[in-house]
C-alpha cells in the first residue's frame, strides 16, 4: 500500500495553478487520481500545458479563467469545477501576489490588492465550496502561507501580515469543521524558486542553512500528504530549510 493514497479520487481546485508552486501542487493531486480544475487569471497558456499534462499522463483537468478576488468569478469557478467532476473535495488556496517594498513605500492601494488576492479570495472560494464538503462529510482546505508569516519576510508588511491572517482563517475553519470530516491546515514555504521573486532583491541562498532555495516539487509534496491525511488538521508545516525553527 502506497504511504499516500486517497480512498477515492475527490476532485481538487487550485487557485492560481497554472505556475510555480499551483502548478506543481496541480500535478502531484493529479498524481493522486484527483480530476483537477486548475484556475488562472491571465496565462492562459500555461494553464492548458498543465491540463495537457494531466491528460496525457491519464488523468481528468480542465482550465478555467477567474480572477477569485471578485466575488462572481469565484462563483463562476466554483460552478465550472462542479459541472465538470462533481463538487471540490480538495481546495487548494494558492493564488497570491506580493509587492517588495521598504517600510515607507507601503501603501493603502496595494495593501488593499494584496489582502484581495491573498486573504480575501480565500475566504469566498472556501465558502463556495464548504456545502460540498460538508453534505460528503469529507473535505481538505489547504492554505499557501509563507514563512513571512513569523519573520516578516523581506517583500513588504502587506505580504506578510496577509499571509498571518491566512493562517488565522486556516485555524477557524480547522476548529469548526472537524466534526463533519473536514481538515484545514497551510504550508508556509520560505523562499521557493517561482517567478514571483523575478526582478526581485532576495536574500542570499548562502544565508539558508541548507544553502539553496526550495523546489515546487517540495512543497507539492507536503500538499499531497496533506490531502491523503485523516488526522492533520489546524496545522501550518513550515518547510523552509531551517530558516525558522519550530
């Protein structure tokens, strides 16, 4: 018996999964057997190569456009997701942006933007798919958290105080659906090589214990454990290389 195996093959919807790490976590529940919608906001492209891939290797996917900070897409993707494989067993909240800025460049605007993206589209693609879950009395809601979380991070305050507040709604829901076989945890990853550190000051990798960035392949990992797992819940699995302890 494989260590991960899910009973059934639940449908999966990954927010902002067209790239780096979406993509990724995409492909490894596809792995899985879960059918996979997979949302996207602009690169249509690649959101197709990531179906393409899914289907070639045998698996079910389909690509569909949503920008989930408004409110009528993320119905509209909810429903698209349904239609096609049933209701969302799986729901992986990924899609994020991030503005690098020093303390006296925040602004009201994009810290508006950020906690839409971030925290906000959560919470209504959550909401959307919780009666699914609940009338099949099985669900797993995973959060993208960041280790800017407890460090600060180096992008901006929004960035970081965004993804605390993702944690808190992770832990809400954790608290209040574990009765009806539903599980909430996050993955909060320290500096992963995705683009949205392109054109970007990081600190250096010789700073990072284990000298180098992380892999999406890495935190897809965590997400298919998280999927397969009965008894996890309300939990943020920090993988960062050692950057911060816990």
């Amino acid at each position: 018996m494989a260590l991960i195996a899910l009973e059934k093959p639940y449908p999966a919807l990954v927010t902002g999964g067209s790239r780096g790490i979406g993509r990724a976590i995409a492909l490894a529940l596809a792995e899985l057997g879960c059918p996979v919608t997979v949302n996207y906001v602009s690169n249509g492209k690649a959101a197709a190569e990531v179906v393409d891939l899914i289907t070639e290797g045998g698996g079910r996917a389909i690509a569909v456009k949503a920008d989930v900070s408004k409110e009528a897409d993320v119905a509209r993707l909810a429903d698209a997701a349904a239609t096609a494989f049933g209701p969302t067993g799986i729901l992986v909240n990924n899609a994020a942006i991030a503005f690098q800025r020093s303390v006296f460049e925040n602004t009201v605007a994009e810290y508006d933007e950020t906690f839409a993206v971030n925290v906000r589209s959560a919470f209504m693609m959550t909401q959307a798919v919780l009666p699914g879950m609940r009338d099949a009395k099985w669900g797993r809601l995973i959060f993208l958290s960041s280790n800017a979380a407890r460090t600060g991070g180096s992008m901006s305050a929004t960035y970081a105080s965004s993804k605390a507040a993702l944690e808190g709604m992770m832990r809400h829901y954790a608290a209040r659906l574990v009765d009806m076989g539903i599980t909430s945890n996050a993955i909060a990853p320290a500096i992963v090589a995705t683009d949205i550190f392109d054109g970007k000051t990081i600190p250096e990798t010789d700073k990072m214990p284990m000298k180098r960035m992380g892999h999406v392949d890495e935190v897809a990992m965590i997400a298919q454990m998280m999927a397969a797992n009965a008894y996890l819940t309300g939990q943020t699995i920090l993988i960062n290389a050692g950057r911060h302890m816990a």
